[in-house]
C-alpha cells in the first residue's frame, strides 16, 4: 500500500513540508530550506505552499485546510433557526 501525502504534525508553520519530507522519507530540514527557498526567491512558491495547506489533508484528522476556513461558515447554518420569526424591534 502507497503512502499519502498529508500535512504533518511536525510543523513549523502548516505541516506542509513536514508532510513532504515523511512522504518523501527525508529529514524535514532540507525539504524546509528549500520550502524558504522557493518562498523567498519566487513567486511560485508561496502560491504553492498556500494551495499545499488548502488541498493536502492532516495526518491526524484528514481534514484540509479548505475545511478549517469553510467549517466556520457551515457551523454558522447549521445553527441558524429559519422557523424562528425575526423582529426589527429585535435589534434594538
């Protein structure tokens, strides 16, 4: 069985090159030099280091970072009570 790649929990800023570097099976430093590297010197690098912490899952609990910034508006819906009968004279 292949392993997946997922953000790790031995992170720094997202897990993202931790999660590399374990997929990858080397030390998280050299994958974090060249992660700075790229960041620093292009401008690919922080586009992808953003789209790598939106798509790629945790290890721990598979959620993406896509998840974390769109489960609060979710939490929000889920908990709105569209029976409940809304007054203007509520807002005073």
């Amino acid at each position: 069985m292949s392993q997946q790649l997922t953000r790790s929990s031995d992170r720094i800023v997202a897990g993202v090159a931790g999660g590399i570097a374990k997929y990858l099976n080397v030390d998280a430093s050299i994958v974090r030099i060249i992660t700075f590297l790229l960041v620093a010197f292009t401008g690919i690098g922080p586009i992808l280091y953003i789209a790598a912490w939106l798509l790629l899952p945790e290890e721990t609990s598979g959620k993406t970072g896509l998840d974390a910034l769109t489960g609060g508006v979710k939490k929000a819906k889920s908990s709105y009570d569209n029976t409940k009968i809304h007054n203007a004279d509520d807002l005073r």
